[in-house]
C-alpha cells in the first residue's frame, strides 16, 4: 500500500520539477560575473600616483589639491570597476553562448528530462 502511494507522489512531484525547470529554455540557468568587491591595493596606489601627476603642474592650495586628488581618484576608480564589469559581462555571455551550443549539440534537455 505505500509503495503506490510513494510512487504516485515521486511521479508529481517528478513532473512538478520538470514543469518548473524547463518552463523556458534558458530559464533554468544563467552565467553571471561575480561583483568586485574591491580594487588591490597596488592598483590602488597606482591610481592615487597617476591623480597627483596629473594635478602636481597646477599651483592650488593644499587643501583644495587634496579634495581635487581624492575627488579625481574616486572618479578613476569607478571608472576602473565600471571597465572591468563591462569585460567581465562580455566575457560571461560568450561563455554562456558556448555552454547553450554544447548543451544543444548534446540534446541536453531531452536527456535532463529522462
């Protein structure tokens, strides 16, 4: 008696599973980059060094070349992690292209669902 019973809830939720992974192709899984959680701090220091020689020609006051160093610095910065998630994008979805290909080539749904 609860061999049936077992069975016929294996078999629901079996099939409560597949209606819900393959609703739609590619819904079922993605490539995403990681987000960058800091900049090295060599990198870093580098942006800070290239800020001051950028600023070091012009005569300001000490105070005010300090808030233009660090205000150009933030900038840079953003700029760099912007760059960086851009390549990062690109580099995931050519790489998710290229697993959708193999999963196709090797008719992967069709086996998933057996």
């Amino acid at each position: 008696m609860f061999i049936k019973i077992t069975a016929t809830k294996v078999n629901v939720a079996y099939s409560r599973l597949i209606d819900l992974l393959f609703q739609n192709v590619d819904s079922f899984w993605d490539i995403v980059p990681s987000p960058l959680s800091d900049i090295p701090a060599s990198i870093k220091q580098q942006i800070r060094m290239m800020t001051i020689q950028e600023l070091l020609p012009y005569r300001l006051d000490p105070r005010t070349r300090n808030q233009l160093i660090q205000e150009r610095n933030d900038e840079m910065e953003r700029e760099l992690l912007a760059e960086a998630l851009e390549k990062a994008n690109t580099a995931a979805m050519k790489m998710k292209r290229l697993i959708k290909d193999y999963l196709i080539n090797a008719n992967a749904l069709t086996e998933i669902k057996k």
